[in-house]
C-alpha cells in the first residue's frame, strides 16, 4: 500500500509512524499504518466489517495529530473498501468545557482529586478524544492499573454471580467513564442495577457530552 501511493505521486509516505500522548507522568504510544506528506493518516484493517469503533479510533488519531482527516482501508474483502474520517475540530475548539457537579458527592478526598485532575486533563488535551485513553490516562494519575482495577463480586439474592473487573478510586467506591450524547436516563439505569448488585457503595460516574462534562455520584441509598 505505501508503494502504491508513493507511486501514484502522493509525496512521502512513511509507515508505522510513533507518536505518543503526554499528560502529567502518563504517556502512551501509538503507531500510525501509513501517514502521507504528515497530512493524511491512513488505518488499514483486514476485518470482516468496519465497525464504529474502528472510526472511532481513527477519528482519535486525526484529533491528537490536529489534523482534518483520515483514512480506513479495509483489505480483507475482494473488492478493497475505504472510508473518510473527518473532523474540523482544531484543539482550541476542543478545550473550553462545562462542567456540571450538581449531583456530585465528594465522598473521600480522592473523590475530589479525580475530578479536579479530569477537568485539568479535558483542559489540556481537550474534549471528543476516545473515551479509553482519557480512561488510561485518569487510571495512570490514581496509581496504575495494578493499584486501581480490581476485581469486584457481584451477587444477587445472596447468590454470588462472579467477580467482575472495576475502575476503583476507593475502597467501595467505583468509577465509570462514557460519552453518551443521549438516551442519558437509559444509561444511567443500567448503571443503577449494576451497582445494585456490585460489592460497591457508590459508583462515580462521568459523562462527556462533547465539550460539556457531567459528573454524577450513584450510591445504593439512592436506589
């Protein structure tokens, strides 16, 4: 592929290209397929179908680079398929964000750190990214994955239903990351019976409507 497009005049190609994201001591490294005259990235996939989380990811790629598009190529099937992702997006757009704590309890004082340090990195980084690396990154400022993911039993009735892994800031005190821009009632259901049988008293929740942040506290005396 990167011989057919420097062959077809498109300029320098360079393949499995490095470039890292940096916040406070977190930093994580990606590897780009195919970048063209450092304008244009291009993801290739050998999948059966392209789904939207694979835009989604390219669409991360286009927004830390700061440019406007991207492209997947899918070569798996017989006839090769391609799509465009965009964005106008520029960083300073991406920034200013709204905050809303109306419904958040600082319950200990990591409570607190975690929001402050979330706002700070929405600051810097700015907002529409992946929800998976703003993940890592919040994960990375509470101690690491070894320190924060830990394995929580889940019952009903009584009746032990397994141990399921969760994002902990807290001894009992879980946290959960999404970026859902509707159907908000729905979500915030299926985290309430969640809790409802997790070992947790209170799940922190974070919602990222685009440039807008809602943090939100559920606990089980809500319920």
């Amino acid at each position: 592929s990167a011989a057919r497009l420097a062959a077809a005049g498109l300029g320098t190609v360079r393949t499995e290209v490095p470039f890292s994201v940096t916040w406070r001591s977190f930093q994580k490294y990606y590897f780009l397929d195919l970048v063209v005259q450092d304008l244009l990235v291009y993801e290739l996939k050998t999948t059966s179908a392209i789904t939207g989380e694979h835009k989604a990811q390219l669409l991360n790629y286009v927004l830390l680079l700061g440019l406007r598009s991207g492209k997947l190529v899918n070569l798996r099937p017989a006839t090769v398929g391609s799509w465009f992702v965009s964005s106008s997006l520029t960083l300073t757009e991406r920034q200013p964000i709204t905050v809303d704590k109306s419904r958040w309890i600082e319950i200990s004082s990591a409570c607190e750190d975690f929001q402050s340090g979330f706002v700070e990195m929405l600051g810097e980084l700015g907002a529409f990214l992946d929800v998976s690396l703003y993940n890592d990154l919040i994960t990375q400022m509470l101690g690491g994955e070894m320190r924060v993911v830990q394995q929580v039993e889940v019952s009903r009735a009584g009746i032990s239903l397994g141990r399921q892994h969760c994002h902990l800031l807290a001894p009992g005190v879980g946290f959960r990351i999404t970026a859902h821009t509707d159907n908000l009632d729905q979500a915030e259901g299926q985290l309430c019976r969640w809790l409802t049988h997790a070992n947790l008293q209170a799940l922190q929740w974070v919602n990222l409507i685009r440039n807008h942040v809602e943090f939100i506290t559920l606990t089980k005396m809500d319920l």
